[in-house]
C-alpha cells in the first residue's frame, strides 16, 4: 500500500492561477464545480491592466455570494509579488532582441516564457498549500503566437513539475482548445445566464485598464486586442445561440 494515496477527483484541492480576467473567471467556475477545495493565486509584476487585480476580489465574492453550492469550496486567495518580471519586460534593458519582439507582433511588454514562470510559481506554491490540481486559462486557439500556452509545452512542464516536486502535480487547462465563443458558452453550461452575467459586470480583460466604458460585453476600450477578441467571441457566442 502506498503512503501517499491518490485522491479521487472531487476530493483533490485545486489552486487556480486568477487574474480577474474574463478566461481566469471561467477556469475558477469550472475548478468550483469539480474539486472540493478551490484556492485562487494572482500575481502582481506591475502589469499595466492592474485593474485586473482590483477585480479579483469582487469576483470572488459574488462567486460566492451567487452560488452557494461553490462557496464552501472556495478557499484562501494569494497574490504573489512578481515585480522583478518587469525587470525583463523592460525593453531598456533587453533591447538587444527589442526590434525582433516588436517584428513579431508581440506587446513589448512580452515576458518570454511568462507563464512557465507563472506556473513553477504556482506549483511551488500548492505543494505547500496541499494542492496537486493546477487549473490555468492557456489556450493555444486565440494565442497562438505565445509558445509557453501550448498544449505540449504545459504537458511537458506537469511532467517537469511533477518529478522536481516529487509530487504529482496536473496541469488543467479546460480553455485550451476552445475559441473565445466557446468560452462563453462554457461559462453559460457551468453557471447559466447568472454566471455569463457576472463575467461581463466584474471581469476585466482590456489591456488599457478601461473600465468606464460599458459595452455589452463587459467594460473596456473595444479596440485594444484584448476587447477585440472578447467582443468577437461575445458576438459569435451570442449569433450561435439565437433562437
Ligand atoms: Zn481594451
């Protein structure tokens, strides 16, 4: 017999990387409705849509306030200091690959293998929270250009993480194949029409951090890339379900 049994499903904790962002929140909603613990991590490196990690909190109390089957299950929140990623976003100092960045249509805000970062963090971090579960929103469909949310890349890293922990550590990552209109619609199985709405009211998504502007989307610029896409995948989402 093993000392270290595998917990069934329901009962794994699951730590999920949130942002406060439209594809985060709906990760969160999927982690609620599978794992008997739900705990959420945020990361502050200075990012330029901070008000992305003003909305976490209020996304997570109406989570819990409108859904009372999830609310047991949501646990403690993190928010991880990651400041020294700006140190490596900064095209003054890296400016030696700043135009081939540029060249490649990628914000030079871009953080190069960001998310493999993001993720070792959260590993170590549900190691010592008991999680074995981490559920993030990469998703090879809208963000192709971004090699560290390929499906392979996060298969490689759960082995990575799993040896170097010695743990088993799964990587979920339910939106990775879907397009944005699916994200939608996945939202809509998981918490029907109350759970779509409270994605457009308190989720943000615009890399400009444009919240006074209410579209039927949600807030946001609606011309960044970031409201594009949600505004596209809003309107194929919604042609897709009219009667
Ligand atoms: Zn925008």
């Amino acid at each position: 017999m093993t000392s270290h049994p595998q917990a069934l499903p329901a009962e794994r904790k699951a730590l999920v990387l949130f942002s406060g962002g439209q594809d985060s929140t709906v990760c969160l909603a999927w982690a609620l409705s599978r794992y008997a613990q739900v705990e959420t991590l945020g990361f502050d490196y200075g990012q330029r849509h901070r008000v992305e990690l003003d909305c976490r909190l209020n996304v997570r109390r109406e989570l819990a306030a409108q859904f009372p089957a999830w609310a047991p299950r949501l646990g403690d929140d993190h928010l991880l200091d990651l400041a020294l990623l700006g140190q490596i976003s900064d095209t003054a100092l890296t400016s030696e690959r700043a135009i081939e960045v540029a060249a490649s249509g990628l914000p030079n805000t871009f953080v190069p293998g960001r998310n493999l970062l993001f993720l070792t963090f959260a590993a170590a971090l549900a190691y010592r929270r008991g999680a074995s579960v981490l559920v993030g929103g990469m998703c090879e469909t809208d963000y192709s250009g971004y090699p560290d949310c390929r499906d392979n890349t996060l298969k490689a890293l759960q082995v990575a993480l799993s040896l170097g922990l010695d743990a088993p550590m799964t990587l979920e990552t339910p939106l990775m194949f879907l397009t944005k209109a699916q994200t939608w619609s996945l939202a809509d199985a998981l918490g029907g029409p109350a759970l779509n709405a409270l994605v457009v009211e308190h989720t943000h998504t615009c890399y400009l951090g444009d919240r006074s502007r209410r579209q039927a989307w949600g807030y946001g610029c609606g011309e960044c890339p970031a409201c594009e896409l949600r505004a596209q995948g809003h309107a194929a989402w919604l042609a897709g379900t009219a009667p």
